[in-house]
C-alpha cells in the first residue's frame, strides 16, 4: 500500500493504541530509528481484542456476502504477506502458532448467501490468491486442489445436513493469538526505543504548530507534547480522536463488544477440526493443536453494540455471565456442529474473553444488504503529519505497519 511520505525523516512518534495494529507500527518505526511513544488505555499492550480472537489470516472467503471482491482484494495482500512481515518483527518462526488444518466453510440453510453462490465466490477467490506475487509467502502453501467441495465422507466431524446445506474446504489458516501477542509483548517492551505508557486514556490529539509538523496528545492523565507524528491505532473510539485534530469521523461506524470461549481439552480428547458456519450471525472453532480451541456463537457473544464515534461502556462479566456465555454457545452449536459443543463439554480450562471490533458499516449480519458483509473501508488516512488506520481486520495490521513506516522514514 503506497502511502504519501513526508518531507523528512520523523523522529519522534506518537502511537495511540496498544493492539496489533499500534504494536507493530512501534516496532516498524523503532527499527527504522524513530523514538517511540506508544500509549495503551489498558493495563498491558494487547490486552483485549488483539488477543482474544480466532486469529484468522484472511485471505477473503469469509466475505461472501461482499459479492464484488472488493473485500478480499483488501484484505488479500495483509493475509499472504503477515507471516514475512511479523517473523521479520518478532525474529522467530510462527510456525508452531498455525492451525494444523484448514477451515471447513459449513454453509448454513440461513445463510444470507447460497450455497451455489459461495461456491462461486470462493472460487474467485481462489483465482485471485493464486494470481497474487506474494502467494507463496502464506501460513502455508496453496494450490488449486486446496478449494473442494466436501462429502460427508470427507469430514471427520459430525454437522447436521438438515441445517447445514454445503461444506467446502477453503486453503485459509489461523495463529493461536495468545502465543503470539505474548512474543509480541516481549519485543515491544525489550525495544529501548519505544515507551510504554499503560492506563492512559486518549483524549485528543492537537497540533503546535501552523504547519502542522509538532502534535500533543492529551490523555486522562495529562499532557504529552513535541511529536514529531501521531499514528491513530486505535480499535475502539478511533473516529472520536480524529476529530478532535481533523474535524471528521467515519462516515458510518459500527462498535461491537464480542466474546467468545478459549478452551482447553485434555491431550486425549479427539480433535476437532476448524469450521466456520456461514454467511451471517452464527458461529466457529479454531483447532489451534494440543487441545486449544475457539469456539463462537455470535448471538451468545455479541454484549454491547453502537452506532457513535464513541463505543458504548464495555461489558463487565461475572463469573455467572461468563458460565452463561458458555451454555448459549453450546445451546447454539449443538444442533448444528455437536461435536463444537462437546469440546466445551469436555474442557479442562474455559476462559470467556473478548472485546471491541469496529467496522465502517451499518445494519446486521441477518441482513443480505448490510455491509458488516465486507471490510472494504479499511486504510490509511492522513493530516499533515497526522496518521488514522482502519486495520479491518487483525491479519491486515502487520502490512499497514510496515507500509507506514516505510512511508515515514
């Protein structure tokens, strides 16, 4: 992603956020000599959404319901280019992170797409991933073989046929997010050119200068002044921030508290594979290996929602709430992907966590027309020297970091 650059060299930066997205900016920057300030409202850096997710590394089937491509080819490069670009930060392998399988598309009788439909959608998704420079750079190779339809016979689960209309095979894998926020964190705070500055809440961003080159973020516990550049990274309340210094929002936006279970089974337990239901409301499991799994529902796990620059307060749960989270995902599963609920049935260990996803988009997943289908607004934008990311999408955070860096110095 080419980015306008500045006229010179940036020295001192301001990262707001404490996510993917802001973590891999800070190293991006440090190791190109910049000093780093990178403030997080929480008390540890990738803390909420970036760690607590399924991990996907898109490559765009997910977006059948965005007929046009228009998602996958945003996506796209981020998904094939994330594992180059974080082994790179990390200076490990993530091999050992990666799902064992690939995801199964299970397309449910509801499903706001059709199944012929998906059929076509993720073949010209295919097409598209294969035509790509850096197709070879993915989780794990990719041929065309690797897209099929599946016969009950080609599954080693159960799903009930009477609700689930088409299964296909889909060359898309995962990162176990836990492990790699946590070697995430280690290189952010072993960096000595960045500064982390927990339990800061951002405020606004303002400029000292006409010319738009020296910026001061205000956060709940004061000023910080004499940056050379701000980067928005912010997940949640982005839009709130850029206006403060730009005078805009997003044109739509869509916050949405989501949880979901992180389970762990004991070494014995048969292994399920990774499937999503699709396309609309309804649910997943991530096999990351050695019996670690996520498992979703989405009516279970959708706590909050809003329609402002500004998301609503987060949802605290009680140890009931969480329990209850548990019994609705296996309420919602159980028909469907039995075999999904007995994980949580069988769990040594489930944790319920999660937290804000945002999108430029209105209405619901229930709804065909809606473009929570796609995640094409996702990007960069920038004000002087001023910059707002869109991530869209965790996979995409590692590429839109480096091509900010490179574009800054």
């Amino acid at each position: 992603m080419r980015l306008p650059t500045g006229s010179q060299a940036m020295k001192r930066v301001a990262v707001l956020g404490g996510g993917i997205m802001g973590c891999c900016t800070a190293l991006s920057l440090a190791r190109r000599g910049a000093s780093v300030t990178l403030f997080e409202q929480h008390p540890r850096i990738m803390g909420e959404a970036s760690r607590w997710n399924e991990g996907k590394i898109h490559l765009g089937y997910l977006y059948s319901g965005s007929r046009a491509l228009e998602t996958a080819k945003k996506v796209l490069t981020g998904g094939l280019r994330f594992r180059p670009i974080v082994e790179q930060l990390l200076e490990t392998s993530i091999a050992p992170w990666i799902t064992p399988q690939a995801d199964n598309y299970l397309v449910h009788k509801n499903s706001v797409v059709g199944p012929d439909a998906v059929w076509d959608y993720c073949a010209r998704v295919t097409d598209l991933v294969l035509a790509h420079p850096d197709v070879g750079d993915y989780l794990r190779g990719i041929s065309r073989g690797d897209l099929r339809r599946l016969a009950a016979s080609d599954i080693d689960f159960d799903y009930n046929p009477e609700l689930i209309c088409q299964a296909i095979r889909v060359p898309e894998y995962s990162i176990d997010t836990n492990l790699f926020a946590d070697a995430l964190v280690r290189r952010v705070l072993a960096e000595p050119s960045i500064t982390v500055l927990t339990g800061q809440v951002v405020q606004a961003v303002c400029t000292e200068d006409e010319k738009l080159n020296r910026y001061g973020v205000q956060t709940d516990q004061g000023p910080f002044t004499g940056f050379d550049v701000v980067i928005n990274a912010l997940w949640a309340g982005r839009p709130s921030i850029d206006k403060t210094l730009m005078g805009r929002t997003d044109v739509s936006m869509h916050h949405r508290y989501r949880v979901s279970a992180f389970v762990e089974c004991p070494p014995d337990t048969p292994p399920h594979a990774s499937a999503v239901i699709c396309a609309g409301p309804f649910g997943d499991i991530k096999h990351y290996g050695n019996g670690r799994y996520y498992v979703s529902w989405y009516p279970a796990g959708l706590l909050a929602e809003g329609r402002d620059a500004q998301p609503p307060k987060t949802p605290q749960l009680s140890v009931e709430g969480a329990d209850a989270v548990i019994a609705k995902i296996k309420g919602g599963l159980k028909d469907i992907l039995p075999g999904a609920a007995r994980i949580l049935q069988q769990a040594e260990r489930a944790e319920v966590q999660g937290g804000w996803v945002y999108a430029q988009a209105t209405g619901s997943l229930e709804d065909p027309k809606s473009n929570l289908h796609s995640r094409d607004k996702l990007g960069v934008l920038r004000h002087g020297n001023y910059i707002s990311v869109d991530t869209g999408k965790f996979s995409v955070a590692p590429y839109l970091a480096e091509a900010i860096a490179e574009a800054l110095i």
